[in-house]
C-alpha cells in the first residue's frame, strides 16, 4: 500500500517539476576544424569569395583611377601675381616734368606735386626718365636740371604711401673697348647702381632693346643681383626692357622679373584682323619671351579711331600696358584743356575707363589668352578671351569697314553677356546681350562665363 500512495502522491507534482530522466535531450553536436574547412570549401563558397574579391579589386582600380585623373585635369594652383605682373606703368620723360618753382623747367618736385593725376587714372608705378648722369660710375646721381635726389626721395616716400611705385630709366653711357674691364667695371658700376637706388625705395628700372652691349651688360648685373635678394611681398623689383622695333623679341637670356615691352604693331596705320592675330601670335609665342608689356606710339596725332583701338588692345592683351606721357598723350600728368580737340578728349575719358577696369579685373591680370577666330567675320574682327577665375572677359574688335552684328552662341557663349566697355554708346554699359552689333571700328568688352567658347 505503500508504493501505490507514493504513485498516487508523485502523480500529484506539477509536471514542470518532475525531472525528465527518461526522455533526456540530445547533446549538441560541434564540427571539427577539419569539417570547418571542409565546409568552406564546398561549392558555392570558392566562387563567392572570388567574385567579390575581383568586385573589391574592380572598385578600388576605378577609384584610383578616377583620382589620378582628377589630379591630372584638375586646374593647378598657381603661384599669385607679383604687382609689376598686373600693374599699369607710365613712363613720364624729363621734358614733360611739371614745374613746381616757375623757373620754365620740370622738376621732381613738380612730379611729386601732381601724383593725383595718376592716381586718378588707376597707375600704379611710375617710371622716371632718364634722369641720372651718363657718365656709368655716376648713375648713382641725378642731372640737376632734374632735381635733387632728397626731391627723389620725397617723391618715392609719397608715392609709396599712395600704393604707387617709382622706377628709373637707365641712361646710354659710354662703352668700354677692353672686354675684360667693361664686363668688371661695367657689371660692378651697374650692380652698385641697382642696390643704392634699391635701397632708397626705387622699384625697379628701364632699359632699352638697344646697343645690344647695353642690354646684355644690364640683364647680366640684374641676373646677378636677383639671385642675392629674397624681397618681402610687395617689394618685388623689376626690369623693363622697351623694345622699339617692328618685330618685339629678346636673343638673348633672360632672367626673372624682366619684362618686355612691345611697340604696339610698331608704326602700322591700318588693322586688319588676320594681320593683328598673327603679329601678337609672334610677340607671345617667342620661345625666350619674358612678361610682355605692351606700349603705343603716342607722339604723332591718330585718328580717334586707330587711338581707340589701340587704347583697347594695350590695355586687354596679356601683359602690362606701359604709357607713354608728355606731348600727345591721352593720359596727361597736368591739367590741360581739350577745347577744340575733340579726339584727345575721347581718348582721355576712354583710357581713364579702360585703366580702371584693367586694375579691377581678375581676368586682365596675368597672360591667359585664347584667340577666337570668326570663320564668317575672319577679315573685320579680332576676338579673344581672357580667362579669370569666375568668369571671362571677351574682347571684340570690328577693324572693318562695314556694321555688323554677332551672335554669342556663333561663339559658344549660350546665356546673356554683361557689358563692361564699349567705345560707342551702344551696347549701353551693364546692360545683358546675347546678340552685338558692332558699328565700324568699334570695340566691345563683355563678361561671360569661364569655360564656354573654349
């Protein structure tokens, strides 16, 4: 009776708390590393692997690849302009110096008196001269018919408070027969030269193309003298070497900071487009040509015409405008009234705004050109661009005889152009164009965006 209670009593006990010691479950059972392996390497894994492992391989050669040609197509940066690689430049000779004591003769004095002028003009650095003695071991000293050097001095400190610069123009001096006492006492005088008026606050200086001994004799010292110094930004001297001849172009070597400064087509009288593309396709294209500047012969009355073409293209192709002052130029360093000479007072308003713009534009800085030849208009009118960092400046020219007008999308510029400048009343300033008509001798400037017509 015993067993049959404990039956009974068991048979009572929630089923959850009867251990299950019949029905026991399986034990788990775990693969060897020889099964892993063997696992792994049943079909379809080998394929699996390989395919993503030549995926990952795929894309990764397509990344590099796309970043080498991101760095080999991506514009590279370019060490910024010095200021004599955008500046304006007037050269002002002796005889055109004001007057400052009534004697009937200009002095420095005089000059440092109407720096307003220039100012006013948007220069930027003044060349003097020449104004120092011939004589080679003095060029350390002024003629005195021209002033003083403490007048110099004064002259440079104003000057240089105004955020303009001064530069001298060297004299001719004699040459020396021996060869080996002109190139020590020639390369020495020279080197002194350059480091006294250096150090007075003198910018840089002017030479001519010409005698050939000149020059060589200059560029050698400078050459010299250059690699001594390591100027502070802003201190930067330069050389300019003013080339009068028909074809603008340096034999010899040339070191840094040199410009060369081109007689704007020499003593042409007539424009015509090819012949223009072609005579600045030689002056940039020289294998030897340092930063070219550009200057006109303004000594002889033009037309307003020719002038106004002129005043445009000195002021819009790559390089530096170097202006002439005194007798018949359209930037006078006084006061003179136009009453009666109705071209010299265009040309006067026309440079005053092309100055302006030159030192307020980007893309006038620098030499970035590209020449936009017009299959339809190819005899009329000379167009190129000049790039800048945002937008572009196009420059239009008809040098025809005929008005004609142009489409911007002949050109591939699809969207409006604003109108920075024009030498004739229409296209009116800021105003959006997608088309141009252009009367005979007329130029117009226009801002597009980068990249297009290129």
């Amino acid at each position: 009776m015993g067993k049959e209670e404990d039956v009974v009593l068991t048979s009572q006990v929630p089923s959850e708390s009867i251990p299950l010691l019949g029905h026991a479950l399986p034990s788990p059972t775990y693969l060897s590393q020889v099964e892993v392996v063997q696992q792994a390497g049943a079909a379809p894994w080998p394929g699996v692997r390989k395919a993503l492992l030549c995926l990952l391989g795929a894309l990764f050669a397509c990344l590099l690849a796309l970043a080498v040609l991101l760095l080999v197509t991506m514009p590279r940066p370019r060490p910024p302009l010095v200021w004599w690689q955008k500046a304006s430049f007037y050269h002002l000779p002796p005889a055109s110096f004001p007057d400052s004591d009534g004697d009937g003769q200009g002095d420095l004095e005089g000059v440092r008196r109407q720096l307003d002028r220039l100012l006013a003009f948007s220069i930027q650095a003044l060349v003097l001269g020449p104004i120092l003695e011939s004589d080679l071991a003095n060029l350390s000293r002024i003629l005195p018919a021209h002033g003083s050097q403490e007048q110099l001095e004064a002259l440079v400190d104003v000057a240089k408070k105004e955020g303009l610069r001064i530069l001298l123009e060297l004299p001719v001096w004699e040459e020396e027969l021996d060869s080996r006492a002109k190139h020590n006492r020639t390369h020495q005088h020279l080197k002194g030269a350059f480091q006294f008026w250096q150090a007075l606050g003198v910018h840089g200086f002017l030479v001519g193309k010409d005698p050939t001994w000149r020059l060589e004799a200059v560029l050698d010292a400078w050459s010299e003298l250059g690699a001594q110094r390591k100027p502070d930004r802003g201190q930067e001297k330069v050389l300019i070497v003013r080339d009068e001849s028909e074809r603008c172009n340096i034999s010899c070597r040339v070191p840094d900071s040199v410009i060369l400064s081109c007689r704007l087509l020499g003593a042409a009288r007539n424009l015509t487009a090819q012949g223009l593309a072609q005579w600045v396709e030689e002056a940039l294209g020289h294998p030897q040509v340092p930063w070219p500047g550009w200057m006109v012969p303004w000594g002889s009355p033009l037309k307003a015409s020719l002038g106004e073409m002129l005043a445009v293209l000195q002021l819009t192709l790559p390089g530096v405008p170097l202006m002439h002052g005194g007798e018949g130029s359209p930037v006078p360093m006084q006061n003179a009234s136009t009453e009666g000479n109705s071209d010299r007072a265009v040309l006067e308003i026309l440079h005053r705004s092309l100055l302006t713009l030159h030192a307020s534009s980007f893309a006038l800085h620098g030499v970035d050109y590209i020449p936009l030849p017009l299959a339809s208009h190819s005899e009329d009118v000379f167009a190129f661009l000049r790039p800048g960092s945002c937008s572009a400046i196009l420059v239009l020219l008809n040098l025809g005889p005929r008005p004609l007008q142009l489409s911007l999308s002949q050109l591939n510029f699809l969207v409006p152009a604003k109108v920075l400048f024009s030498t004739h009343p229409e296209p009116q300033r800021e105003s959006n164009v997608d088309r141009v008509r252009l009367t005979p001798h007329q130029a117009v400037l226009l801002q597009v965006p980068r990249g297009r017509g290129q």
